[in-house]
C-alpha cells in the first residue's frame, strides 16, 4: 500500500470513528506532484489540500466548495491574502537563507509537492474541518497557525488521542 492510499485509508477509518459513515468513493485524493499544475476546485466539492517541500509538510489548508480562488490562487500570492504559503515562505530566513525569489509563487509550483483530497459537499463541514485536523496532527505543517500556537495545537491533540 502505497502512501496515499495508506492516508485514505486512515481518514476513512477515523472518520467514520468519529460517527460520521463515509465509504471510500466518496473521497478522492490526487497527488499532483512536483512540480505541480494548479487545477481548479470542482464544482460541489470541497478540499484539503497539502504543500510538501522535501519531506516536510509546509501547509495544510481547506476549502469549501464556493472558495476556488483560495484553492488555486492564494497560496502562489502573497499579497492575496492575510495568510498563505507564499507569504510564509517570504517571511522565513531560515528556509530562504541568502535566497529570494521574484516569483515566489512559481518557486512553490516547481519545488512543492501538492496533495489534494476532494470530497462532495454534501457530507458538510464538520468533515472538511475533521480531514483537516486530522491531516495537520499527522503531518504537523511547518507554517500552519501561528508560531506560539503550533506546539500547544499539537500537544493537547496528541494528549486526547492518547487518553
């Protein structure tokens, strides 16, 4: 079993754990690599959506199914928005070194590897925010919430988790 069939597979299990029945046509996760090509949200679904650089999670962010210009726009921006990876990336000296990058937002296409998992917006909110949760605690996302957020976030879940 390869990776994304093996976090698939998680996410359906906890998913119904947490009381909420969802088979596993319902959720389709596409690796669009690296480099990846932005694609557009399709219509009546919602996402989570993952940056890999290397081995590291950079971000883990959602979508419902009216926000594709967050899906496809802002994370490539940083003057799109109040948070997003490109602004993330431009503000980190120790990722960036002595680098600085003109275009950051094509840097992120050609060096990021982009997950995406799709899912109906009929099985509502509460699942999108679950498969999001549940995404950033195994991967913990070097730029997700703020700085002295990160490590209170992380540690009351695994706390929970592990009662």
């Amino acid at each position: 079993m390869n990776q994304i069939e093996r976090i698939k597979e998680n996410l359906i299990k906890a998913i119904n754990l947490a009381g909420k029945e969802i088979d596993s046509n319902m959720i389709e996760i596409i690796d669009a690599g690296c480099p990846h090509k932005i694609q557009s949200l399709p219509s009546r679904k919602m996402a989570i959506y993952a940056f890999f650089h290397k081995n590291e999670c950079l971000k883990i962010g959602k979508v419902n199914s009216n926000s594709n210009a967050r899906y496809n726009y802002q994370h490539y921006n940083p003057d799109s928005s109040k948070s997003n990876l490109a602004k993330s990336l431009l503000s980190d000296n120790n990722f960036l070194g002595n680098n600085t990058f003109n275009n950051i937002g094509n840097w992120i296409k050609e060096n990021t590897r982009r997950i995406n998992i799709i899912i109906p917006q009929n099985v509502g909110i509460f699942v999108l925010n679950f498969c999001e949760a549940f995404l950033q605690l195994n991967f913990k996302p070097k730029y997700e919430g703020f700085k002295s957020q990160r490590g209170l976030i992380y540690y009351v879940w695994e706390r929970w988790i592990n009662r």
